[in-house]
C-alpha cells in the first residue's frame, strides 16, 4: 500500500509538472550571408557616383572618387555586418517557465505551508481512496447470510468456521463475539466493532483539519501581501510595480488556500459517510446475532425444563 501511494503521488507530481510546461518557441531563422547582403547595396552605389559629374575637379581627382566612394562603401556595409551578429542571450531554464513554479514564487513564504497541506491532502484522500476500495473488495455478503443461517439452525462451531480469516469488517466482527459469547457477547461486539469503525475513521481528523486550515493560510497569505503593497506606497517611482506584486502574491496564496480546501472537503465529506454506513452495518449485524444468539439460548432452556418433569416422573414410578 504505501510503495503504492508513493508511485501515486509520484505520478500525479510529473502530470502537473508537464502540464505547467509552456510549448517551445519557434526557431529564428537567420540569413544564410550577411555580408554578402549588405555589400549588394553598396556595390550598386558606387557606379552612380563614378558617373556624376563633379563641377571644379581634375580629372585626377574625379578618377580617384570612384575608389574613395568604394572604400568607404565597403567599411559602411562592415559595419552593419559586424552589427548584424546577434549576441547570445542566456537561455532560460523549464523551471522558469512553468506555470506552477512561477507562481509559486510569485505567491509569497506563505506558500511553503500551503504546499505542506496541499501535500498531506493528497496522501491522505489517495490513502482513504485506496483503503476504501479494498473494503469494497473483502466484502462478502453472502457468508453474512450463511453465518445467520447456521446460527439460526443452531450449529454456533458452524458458525464460527464460516466467520474466521475474514477480511470482512462485519464477519471479524462477528467471529470476535461467536469466540466470546461465554463470557460477554455484548461487550465483544461493542470491542469489535470499535476497532472497525477506529480504523474506517483514521486521517478523518487530519483531513478536517486541513479544510479548516487551508482557508486561513490563504487569508494570511492575503493580508501579508497587502502589507507588502501598502509598504511600498512611499516610493514613487516603485510605488506601481510593488503594489501590483504585493496584490498578485494575496490573490494566488488566497486561490491556493481555498483550492485545497474544496479539493480536500468533497473526499472529507464522503468518506464521512462511508464511515456512517460502516458503522449501521456493523450494528445491525450485533443485533441480529444477538437476537439469534438469544433466541438459541431460551430455545435450549425450554428444551431443558420440558425434559426434567419427564425425567423425574420415571424415577418416581
């Protein structure tokens, strides 16, 4: 059971972990040559300034433009080639990016106890939810039936065969008063059926207990953050950015509280039940038993007091 409620709630964390994960962002794609792109232009350029003319220059200096006009072409299409390399920007990690993580942070410490109670809710309604299957499992209705039936035939060892090594809460029940009905058949049943029901009822203290919790952290999570905000107000120029932090961190750690409480209070309140219906059975089958056991009993004592008139008026005669 518990290496089973470990891979549970080691399941249900990689679930909710992939589920905050944020889908990758597309690739960039970069041009294939740069430089080549950026000397297109100039390249286009420097004939058109070969071929304007230029009023009051010798023909010397009008022949060396062209070469000037190229050189200064080339080292402005360098520039923007050297400018086009983009720098490496630090990759941000998957734990950064997922939502629940994020949010966790963005909600405050309070969150550190908040996540301890959302933690024991989960063991604890996986741990009930498997505990009350496996009742559902043992039960066995049908050796109730013939373990009345014997009883009622009056094979009591009968009886008590069918009841032993049950897993069956009603039939453990049952055969811890069929053992003792010498000595107290009431008491054995009340013991019995104690002991049942104590153990369909464990964590149900715990579980209220965090229904009740849950809410309250959330509301100090709430007025911590809006002491932070308020604290901040002074500032004018981090006034904006503190209050709308200080409101996010009351807003999640009041969701969080009262999420865990509605999640922890439908299990709470049916598990309730289930205790409530165990604990019927129970009661109605010691009754029946001792009814029949009763029954046996003043059956046996009319046997007896009809038999010894007979028997005295023989041995008179």
């Amino acid at each position: 059971m518990k290496t089973l409620l470990i891979a549970s709630l080691c399941s249900v964390t990689l679930v909710l972990s992939s589920f905050g994960q944020p889908p990758p962002p597309p690739p960039v794609t970069a041009p294939a040559n740069p430089a080549a792109a950026a000397t297109a232009p100039a390249a286009m350029t420097s004939p058109a300034a070969a071929m304007s003319p230029i009023a009051g220059v010798t023909p010397l200096t009008a022949a060396a433009s062209p070469a000037t006009t190229t050189t200064t072409t080339t080292t402005a299409s360098a520039a923007p080639a050297a400018s086009a390399s983009p720098s490496p920007a630090i990759p941000e990690s998957a734990i950064d990016k997922n939502f629940f993580v994020d949010n966790f942070r963005k909600g405050g410490p309070i969150m550190w106890p908040i996540l301890v109670v959302s933690l024991t809710a989960l063991a604890v309604v996986l741990e009930r939810i498997f505990w009350w299957l496996g009742r559902w499992m043992r039960r066995d209705p049908k050796r109730i039936e013939k373990v009345f039936t014997a009883i009622e035939v009056g094979d009591v060892a009968e009886a008590s065969r069918l009841s032993r090594d049950s897993r069956d809460p009603v039939l453990r029940m049952m055969w811890n008063g069929l053992n003792h009905q010498h000595a107290s058949l009431q008491g054995a049943l009340q013991v019995a059926a104690g002991i049942e029901i104590k153990r369909a009822g464990r964590f149900l203290v715990v579980m209220d207990t965090l229904v009740t919790l849950a809410p309250l952290l959330g509301l100090l999570g709430t007025i911590t953050g809006l002491m932070k905000s308020f604290s901040f107000l002074g500032n004018e120029e981090l006034a904006v950015q503190a209050v709308t932090g200080g409101i996010a961190e009351a807003l999640i750690a009041t969701a969080c509280g009262l999420g865990i409480a509605i999640f922890a209070l439908v299990p709470f309140n049916f598990f309730t039940s289930r205790v409530s219906n165990l604990e019927f059975e129970l009661q109605t089958a010691a009754t029946n038993l001792e009814v029949m056991l009763e029954a046996q009993a003043k059956a046996k004592d009319v046997q007896i007091t009809s038999a010894t008139p007979t028997s005295a008026t023989r041995s008179s005669i």
